[in-house]
C-alpha cells in the first residue's frame, strides 16, 4: 500500500459497524501501518446512521475522508450506500449488503423507499460488489455476523495476508463467537456473483 488508503463504513445502529472498523484497524496496525480512525454515531440506537471512517498508511495525519476521497466504501445497508457514494473516488470500489433496512420515514409513510437501489449503484460505480451478507452470515451460523461477512469481502480488495485478518477476528471477536465469524469471514471473502 502506497500513500494513504481510505475506507468508509456506513450503515445504521445495531448492525456492527464499528467493531468491523475496529476489525480492521487492528489488521493494518498489525502490517504496521498508521491507523486513523473516526466514528460519528448519530442516532445509532434508534436505528441511525454510523459511519465510520478509517485512513491507513506511512504516515496518516487526519481521521476524516472527504467527499470523494474514499478508496473503498462498505455499505451494511443498501440506502445508506446510496447515501454515502459521492465520497467514493473514481474507480474506487462499492461492496453493498443487499438488506434493506426501512427508515422511520418509510415506515410512518412520509417517504418512500426507492425501489431500484443497487441498479442504480452499479451504474454510477465501476468496482461495484453487491452480496447477501445477511444471508451468507446465518448460513454461517449468526445472522449478527454480517459485519464479519462484509469484512471477508472487503479481504479480497487488501493486500493483507489471510492470517492477519484470523489474528484480528481472534483479538476483536469473543472466544465463544469466534468459529461462527471464521466462517462468516471465509464466506464473504469466497463469494462470488
């Protein structure tokens, strides 16, 4: 990795954002990059956005990525992937889950959920990868391991080597979860279209 990698992470509170951040700072501290991380919450616990923002390099002086600066953009949910794109780089990659998770507008009826999310992705986004995260996690054994399936995913856009992302699940996930998120990993990580 040469210069500076930034990698967003956007999804809603509940869907653990942040500890497949943390998944992932922990593998780049570990190739002995800087790592820079920030997290910006909102109303996470009622169903909000939480974006993380993680910048990896020689040297990394400032957490924040600028709109349009993103090398890669991990999206838990497909709406907030449609929100967060214009901080993806030409040619910079788009992994989507493809759940959709209803916004309380949607749900009062005030809004509408737009119906053609991941055409419309794939149309504005050159590296663009959709997968069933959610599914792939309960064939793995825990639906609440999306996150994990996600970071397999993104696995294969790094330069990381297989046992350093084993090394962070090992150090970030609970000993009694961590054969279920192995699985997880390696499911993200070999999925193909």
């Amino acid at each position: 990795m040469s210069g500076v990698t930034n990698i967003l992470l956007v999804g809603v509170g509940g869907q653990g954002t942040i500890l497949a951040s943390k998944i992932l700072c922990y593998a780049a501290l570990d190739q002995g990059y800087q790592v820079k991380m920030s997290e910006i919450h909102g109303m996470a616990q009622r169903g909000g956005s939480v974006v993380t923002q993680v910048r990896m390099g020689d040297q990394v002086f400032s957490p924040v990525i600028d709109p349009g600066e993103a090398d890669m953009i991990v999206a838990f949910e497909q709406l907030e992937a449609y929100r967060w794109t214009h901080f993806l780089k030409p040619g910079g990659v788009l992994i989507v889950n493809d759940q959709k998770i209803v916004p309380l507008p949607v749900l009062i009826g005030a809004a509408a959920y737009p119906g053609s999310v991941l055409a419309d992705l794939e149309q504005k986004v050159s590296r663009f990868v959709a997968l069933p995260a959610l599914n792939l996690a309960t064939e793995a054994g825990n639906s609440k391991s999306t996150n994990v399936v996600l970071m397999g995913a993104l696995a294969r856009f790094m330069n990381f080597p297989q046992e350093v992302w084993q090394k962070a699940l090992e150090e970030k996930i609970p000993a009694k979860l961590l054969e279920v998120n192995r699985r997880a990993f390696e499911a993200g990580y070999n999925w193909q279209a």
